[in-house]
C-alpha cells in the first residue's frame, strides 16, 4: 500500500535527503520520495503498523504531521537534521 503524509519545517534539498535515508531504514517501508516543495512525504508500507513508525520518526527527527504541534524543539531538531543531510550528499 501506499501513504502520502504531509509534514512540517522541510527546507531544502538536505531535509528531503535525511528523510528519505532515515524513512527507509525502518523495515517494511520503500520506495520513499520526499517533497520540499510541497511539503510531503510518500512511501510504500507493508502493515498499516509501519505508517505510524514513520509519523514517529518523522516527529523525532523535527518533521511532525501538518496540523500537529510544532515546537521550537522539533524546529530545532529540524534543523540540525536538515544540515545531516547536507553532509550525506
């Protein structure tokens, strides 16, 4: 099956990146593809159990789900993976 999710603080090329490598670590998940410009994050799930693995990940990385709350601490770790993923290109 597949899930498109919307997310928050994506920037750059270097969040799309670090999203997408730390999203296909967890198993049961592929075919990801992320979406600066349009906020978004796709990917192909084997149990519905694994989309809420990846809205974890996601929130742990600094990457909650639209309408979530947003902290300055998740802005933050954001940030910090935004620019790990700049490194990794």
């Amino acid at each position: 099956m597949r899930t498109t999710l919307n997310i928050q603080n994506l920037k750059c090329g270097g969040c799309e990146n670090q999203v997408s490598t730390q999203i296909s670590k967890i198993e049961g998940i592929s075919d990801v593809v992320v979406s600066n410009e349009q906020d978004t994050v796709s990917f192909d799930y084997n149990r519905l159990s694994r989309v809420e693995e990846v809205i974890n990940q996601l929130a742990k990385m600094g990457y909650p789900l639209v309408g979530d709350k947003n902290t300055l601490g998740q802005k933050a770790k954001s940030y910090v993976s935004c620019m790990a993923g700049r490194m990794q290109k």
